[in-house]
C-alpha cells in the first residue's frame, strides 16, 4: 500500500506560540539519509544543486504512473479526466504558494533555466531592440546571466551591471544607478547560489518600475527556503525549479501575470498549446496553455504538489530559521579555523544557508574529494557563476548548502573534514 502525500510526516511540533521543526521526523521521511557514502553515513549538503526527496513526493509520482497513467488534458475517459483535475491543482497550489494575484499564472516549465529562456525568447526577443538596456548583476547564475547575452546579441540590446561590492553583495544604491529611461528589463536573483546573500528585492523592482522596466526574479535559490509573496516583490517574472524543494527534476515554474503572458509569444509549439489548426495558420490557447506545448511532466508536477504541501506543512519561516542557525553555527564552527577564508557578507541578517569557503589556497576540488572521502557531499567549483568568482578573484570555492533535515552534528563532521584537508595539504 502506497502512501499518500498526507502521510508524510510532518516533521512540525506545533509549541505554545510557533512550531518547531523535528529534525529527526523529518529525517526519517527522506530514504537517501539511511544510506552509506563511500562506507560513511551520508552528509548531504549539497542543497543548492539539488534536494533530497521525501517519501511523499516518491508515493505521489509513483501513485500517478501506478493509479493513473494516462495523459491529461486530451481524454475523455475518467484515469484522464483525473490525471487532469490531478495536474492542474498543482497549478493552483503553486500560485497559492507564492500568493499569485488572481491574474497571476503558474506555467509549468521544465526548470528554472528554461523559466528564463522563455522570458528571453517569448518576451524579451519580441519586445526588444537596439540599444534597448537590460540590467543584470555578476552575482547571477549563469541561467540569469547568459540568455540576456545572447538576447543582446540578437537584439543590439545592452546588457548592463548593477555594481556589486568585494563581499558579493549589491552596492547600496547601485541599481537605482545603473537603470536609465532605456532600461526594459532588470534580472536579478532572489538569492545567491554562491553566498546565499539576499538582495532587497522589493526596493529593485521599485526602481526599476519607476523607471517603466519589468523585473525577473532567478527564485531558484529562494523559493525553496523562505516564505514567498510575489505580489508584495511585485516582480513580473518569478522562475523557480521544482527539484530543489524537494520536488522532482524536470519540472520548473514561471510566474507572471496574465498581461504580460499575453504580450508574449510562444516559445514552443505543437499540441495542446492551440485553439485552433488550419491550413492557413494557427490560434493559440489562452495562457497558461499558450506556453505548455506537448506532454509535460506529468508525474513531476504531481510529485511536485506533494513537495509544495510537505514544505508548507513544516512551515517555509520555520525552515528558513533553522537553516539560519545551521548557517551560524558553520561560522563559529568552520569559520574560526586557521586558513578558511569565508564568501559573502558578514551581516547573516540578509543570507540563506550557504556557505561557500576556500582553505588556504588549497583547490576546491581537492577539498571536495577529501570530504568525498568521509561521506560528505558538497559542490566545489565556480557553481556556475563564473563573473562572481572573478569579483572574490578566486577560481571557485567550496560549497556547503543547507535545508531543513541538516543538523549541527553535520556542520561538526564537515569541520572536522576541513581538519583533515589542512593536516593533507597545509
Ligand atoms: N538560478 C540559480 C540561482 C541557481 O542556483 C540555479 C541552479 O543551481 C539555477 C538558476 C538553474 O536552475 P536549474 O538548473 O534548475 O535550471
């Protein structure tokens, strides 16, 4: 017998005033923490690449394919009928997740990537042109960074940078700085996937309104750890990945509202995204269709319901301040010992839980192999943000992400891995 999403458990002991995550509860929702790596209990703190899944979000993918089957949208039968009711309820929970306005629309996409690149292709390439400005950041992933080159490109748009300091946070004042009367478009992220640093989000899109541009929020990083309301941003574009709040990959989300998803064009075409096929062209469905030609991924947005109920029930500021502690504690912990050099601002007040470091000038990925070795999973590397590398003046760094079923007792084990690299290499 299969369990359904509800019988995850919750993993939120409600006390007199605010509920309190149950780390263990938690832990033993999540099959991949009972497993060895290279002989070692498994450390995973690798979050920022991807989370780990709760067995609720296993059952629910699985109950789809083993109770359901059929594709949605297109049957008239009742398995597809409730594959149907199944996938677009998962649209509604999405807005409610993000408090969409009522014009607002989640579109399923297949990642925070392609979330972009639909910006970029159905808007930005329609709307754009020569010496049109689109300000971005060094502090952006490369998803948030690249399609506006190549959009410039294409279009003889510039692509301009909102100045960021040594620490890796954005300069006070510096957007408001850099947007001009050409500006069209501003990409900013929600949170730094090298850092964890915050910007002010709503004061960016502020400016940037005032100015007549609209704004696209890189939530990859955010979405996952902290309480979103899109309406209070106020951002036009919000683009996020199912995969990194412990939903399945290959799922992704773009968040507008229905006038700027009507001003765009299609990106992909084909079936299911059409009103009407003739011989002598084509009408497109209203959106949310117009942007989701062919089968989607069906048990991911099922699977993907599922990890958005699981988050809300532990609670989203719940999980951001235990990710806050975990975040403080690696720097008493591992940012005390001699030689580690630590990324990003001092002030925890505006960080999630990542912390990037470097040990002497020992390379990342040297690090990451030993710490392989005594079964702790980080990223090491440029963490495909190559422009903010270049602002720290380092070739990458060593990354250890956090989410709600990390403990103290991992951050312990994680120092005592940087011990053993600096009796290796220092
Ligand atoms: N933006 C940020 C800030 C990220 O951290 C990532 C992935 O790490 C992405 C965009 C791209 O997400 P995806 O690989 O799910 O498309």
């Amino acid at each position: 017998m299969q369990r359904s999403p509800s019988q995850c458990t919750s993993g939120a002991v409600f006390g007199i005033n605010k509920p309190m995550l149950e780390i263990p509860a938690i832990r033993a929702d999540f099959p991949i923490l009972t497993k060895t790596m290279r002989g070692k209990p498994l450390v995973y703190l690798d979050n920022g690449a991807t989370s780990l899944k709760p067995e609720c979000v296993l059952d629910a993918e699985r109950a789809y394919y083993t109770d359901l089957g059929a594709n949605i949208h297109r049957g008239v039968y009742e398995f597809s009928e409730q594959a149907t009711v199944a996938y677009d309820a998962v649209r509604a929970q999405t807005e409610a997740f993000i408090h969409a306005p009522d014009d607002g629309h989640a579109i399923f996409t297949k990642s925070t990537t392609e979330s972009i690149n639909l910006v970029a292709y159905g808007w930005a390439l329609k709307h754009l042109k020569s010496g049109d400005e689109i300000v971005i950041t060094e502090i952006e992933h490369h998803s948030n960074f690249v399609p506006w080159q190549a959009v410039a490109e294409r279009t003889g748009a510039v692509v301009r940078f909102a100045p960021v300091a040594e620490d890796g946070t954005l300069e006070p004042g510096g957007f408001e700085r850099t947007l001009t009367a050409k500006t069209r478009l501003v990409a900013i992220t929600a949170m730094s996937n090298v850092t964890g640093y915050i910007p002010p989000v709503s004061e960016i899109v502020a400016a940037a309104h005032a100015v007549g541009a609209l704004v696209l929020v890189d939530g990859a990083q955010y979405v996952s750890h902290h309480p979103v309301d899109v309406a209070e941003w106020g951002c036009d574009f919000l683009a996020f990945s199912a995969h990194k709040m412990c939903g399945p990959t290959g799922v992704g989300v773009l968040y507008a509202r229905e006038n700027v998803l009507d001003s765009m064009d299609p990106f992909l075409f084909g079936g299911d995204m059409i009103l009407k096929v003739k011989k002598e062209g084509t009408t497109y469905a209203p959106v949310p269709a117009k942007f989701e030609a062919g089968t989607p991924n069906i048990a991911g947005v099922i699977g993907f319901g599922a990890a958005l109920s699981y988050l809300s029930n532990l609670g989203l500021k719940e999980i951001a301040a235990h990710e806050k502690e975990l975040l403080a504690y690696a720097y008493e912990r591992i940012g005390s010992i001699p030689g580690v050099i630590v990324y990003g601002p001092a002030d925890l007040a505006n960080r999630g839980g990542i912390f990037s470091f470097n040990i002497d000038d020992v390379h990342p990925h040297d690090v990451g192999t030993i710490l392989d070795r005594e079964g702790i999973a980080v990223r090491a590397g440029f963490h495909c943000a190559q422009p903010l590398m270049r602002v720290f003046g380092v070739f990458g760094t060593v990354r250890a992400s956090f989410y709600v079923y990390n403990t103290r007792e991992e951050i312990d084990l994680l120092a005592a891995g940087v011990d053993a690299v600096r009796e290796i290499f220092v």
